[in-house]
DNA sequence: AATGGTAGTACCATAATCGTACTATCTCCA
DNA sequence: TGGAGATAGTACGATTATGGTACTACCATT
C-alpha cells in the first residue's frame, strides 16, 4: 500500500524535463547566457510585444520579478520596450532581432518534445493528455481562455 | 492559425496549481514560512529519512541548493540529521514531529487537489491522465521507477 | 594499502523572489 | 467635468534560491 505520487508532482517532471531540453538546445545554439527565469518569461511575448503585467501573470511571477527579468533581457539585447499607443501608462515588451533569433531554436526543440512524447503515448492519447492538461489548466485559470489565448500568442522559448 | 501552448507549458500551469494551493493550506495550517523551494524538498522525505543527493536529485536541484534548504529546515525545525548506519558520509535527513505536523495539511490539500481535477475529467479520464504523466516522466528519467518508487516514498507537501 | 568514487559541507557570486511604495496614466461615475 | 479609485511601470531593498569550485571524510574494489 504505497502512496502515489501526486498528479501535480509528476506534471513538474514533465515540465522539468521539457524546459531543460530547450534551454540546453537554447545553449547549444549559442545561447548559454538565457536563464531558465528568462526563458520562462521570454516565452510570454507575443509577436506584437506584450506588456509586463501580462508578462508576469503568465509565467505566474509578481511584476517586480518580471520587471528585474526584462531589464536582464533588454540589457543583454534580447528584447526592447516601445510604448504602448492604446495606453499611456503601459509599454510593450516585445523581441528584438536579436531575440528573435531565439525563436526557431526554441520551437524546434519543443516539437521534437512533442514528438517524443507522443512517441511514447502514440497520437491517440497524447492528443487525450493534451485535452486533460488543458482543461485543468482552464479550470485551475479560467482567465487563460482570453481572447488572445487563440490568436497571435507565439511562444517564444517553445512554451507557453 | 494559432500557436498551440506547449504540453510541458500546460504542465507547469497545473503545478503550479497544485503547488500553490498546497502552500496556501500549509500556511493557513500555520506554517507560513515553509517556502515553495523547502515544500519541493520536504516533499521528497521519505518517512525514514533520505540523504541530501537523493532529495536534491528528487526535487532537480544541484545538492548545495538542497543543502541550503535542508539547513533552513533544521533551523526551524522541520528536520533533523541523523546518521545512516549504512554508510558513515551519509546521514539521513528526517522530519521531527514538529516536521511530521505538515504531512496531514499538505496530504490532505493534495487529495483535495486530486479529488477536483477527477470531478473536472471524470474518473476514466483522470486515471488515464496519471497513466500518461507516469509513462512520459519514466521516460525522461528512467531512473524514476527505483525500487523504492514504489515504496515508502510519502510525499510531504503533497508532492513527492 | 592504493585508487577512484561518493556524501556532505563550506564559501561565494549571482540570480530570483517579492514586500513596500511611489509616479504617471487611465476609467468611470457622481 | 472633476475627482476617486484602479492600473502600468518602476525603484529600493531584504531575503531566498541557485549553482560553481573545492575540500574532507568515508566507502569500495582491486
């Protein structure tokens, strides 16, 4: 009679393993110098630039931690911030050249993930897991099925 | 023609789900200076004891991460130290009884947590869920299903 | 007994986290 | 129309987490 591990804990090895893959493919291409924090962030931006706040909720960190993440990438010339013309207050953080560099490296990986792992399920139930995850994932963040959530949202380093 | 969310992004979202909510029972438990890092490693004690390499390796940390953790553990009183008669370097890290006080809260957060995403799956497909998650971890670490995988192992924050 | 490997630890530099708090801007209603 | 209250970004600062290098004590195997 052993206790099973959670649901939740096996989720994280599963992610775990994925954002390590990518951020070592990341490294391989050269870019040794992304952190998993950025990366995670990083992921958020949307073609069109996206701003902190939203940064921050979706990689589920406060806005000063984001903020400090933005700084890294913008000094290491991985992303730029322009004004947002809909709103005085806020600006955009969007990819540079540069950054977008990231992009092919990161997708890359994550769909030989995705193909890994529906090697190992088969299409059939990898297609039911995605479904299960992503209606957890709605039920645990209802706000997650915003508008945007369908349109441009390209992740970056192959999340999000 | 919209970019899907990656399955390991959609994994992390349920983590830190699930995570949340245990940190959240454990401090309105009283315990509100265990931290997110801490909870991942009590969540690796087994009910026996376990060496720092193994909890470090468990919660994919590098052992002087989880050196520092178990030490702030120690500190608050969470864990002892005991030595491993098995083996003279090794010592087994333990919850002390004030330690052993959050396993109720945070099994009892986690079994909740269980309980929810099978009442948003149904049965049928929650079990097929955790069958998918088990195979695509074992995978990534083949050297997840040790004997005592199925063993002793309780997790402490819920987690494993 | 020698050799190579492992567990724990120390030291240290950097990165990440997050609280409090302030400014500029927006929104909406009285 | 004029605030009042909310929101975006930022600053400052304290604490925690991360992870490199390296050392000691102990184990295992020849």
């Amino acid at each position: 009679m052993e206790r099973e591990i959670s649901s939740g804990w096996l989720m994280f090895i599963g992610f775990r393993a994925a954002e390590d893959r990518i951020v070592a493919a990341l490294a391989e291409a050269g870019y040794a110098d992304i952190t998993r924090a950025q990366a995670r962030l990083l992921a958020g931006i949307d073609v069109d630039g996206t701003r902190l706040v939203v940064l921050a909720d979706r990689a589920r960190i406060p806005k000063q931690t984001a903020l400090a993440l933005v700084n890294g990438l913008e000094a290491a010339g991985f992303v730029e911030r322009v004004p947002d013309a809909s709103d005085g207050r806020a600006r955009l953080v969007r990819l540079t050249a540069h950054g977008r560099g990231v992009l092919p490296v990161a997708i890359a990986e994550e769909t030989r993930i995705e193909a890994d792992w529906q090697g190992v399920l088969g299409v059939r139930r990898m297609r039911a897991l995605r479904k299960a995850l992503w209606e957890l994932a709605l039920s645990a963040d209802p706000h997650l099925h915003s508008p945007d959530a369908a349109q441009g949202a390209n992740a970056v380093p192959g999340e999000r």
